[in-house]
C-alpha cells in the first residue's frame, strides 16, 4: 500500500460505514405505508413517488455500503490503493476524492469512455 494517508482515508471509509449502516436502518424502521387507501388519487401518486425516491435512496445507501466495506476488506489484504485491473498505483489524489474507487483513472477511462 503506498497510499500517503492511509489512516486518514481508512478512518473516512470506517466512519462513512458506520453513518451508511444507521441511515439504511432508519429506512427500514420508517418502512413504507400502503397505498390506495387516500382519500384521493393524487395523495396516493404522491405516496408512490416518495417511495420510489426512498427505495432509491436506499438502493444508493446499500450500493455506496457494499463499495466501502470493499475498500476496508483491501485494507485488510494490503491492497488498497492497487488497481483492481491493472495493479498500478490509483492516484492518491483520486482516493482522497473517491475513497472506495477500484480502479486507476486510465483503467477507468477504458472501462466508461
């Protein structure tokens, strides 16, 4: 790992988890109410589209949790920092941006031209 601030960035991503973690729990206990039973058709539009808005914010929740826990795991086996394609440094300028990021920036450019 030749990361110039690993503890830094790895306290970042062990905090992030932890924020990631109660977030989606307070969205499950929140949980989503049943529609149909408004009193008219537009509150119940308007209750399906806050669930759609919450079910995808939680989707981003769980996705961005599953990347970071990704990252700590590579702490863990001394690769963090490493591309996951090519193995070259990723820039610690785009860690400190995108802590949880797998891959160098040309790696990635190739992947999403």
């Amino acid at each position: 790992m030749v990361v110039r601030e690993p503890e830094a960035l790895r306290s970042f991503l062990e905090n992030e988890q932890a924020r990631l973690k109660d977030v989606i729990v307070q969205m499950e206990a929140e949980g989503s109410e049943n529609l149909g039973y408004g009193n008219h058709m537009a509150d119940d539009a308007s209750e399906a589209y806050e669930q759609a808005k919450d079910l995808a914010l939680r989707q981003n929740a769980e996705t961005l949790l599953s990347q970071i826990d990704e990252a700590l795991a590579r702490f863990e086996q001394g690769t963090y920092g490493l591309c996951q394609q090519c193995e070259s440094e990723i820039d610690p300028a785009r860690l400190k941006a995108l802590p949880y990021v797998t891959l160098c920036l040309r790696c990635q450019q190739r992947l999403y031209p």
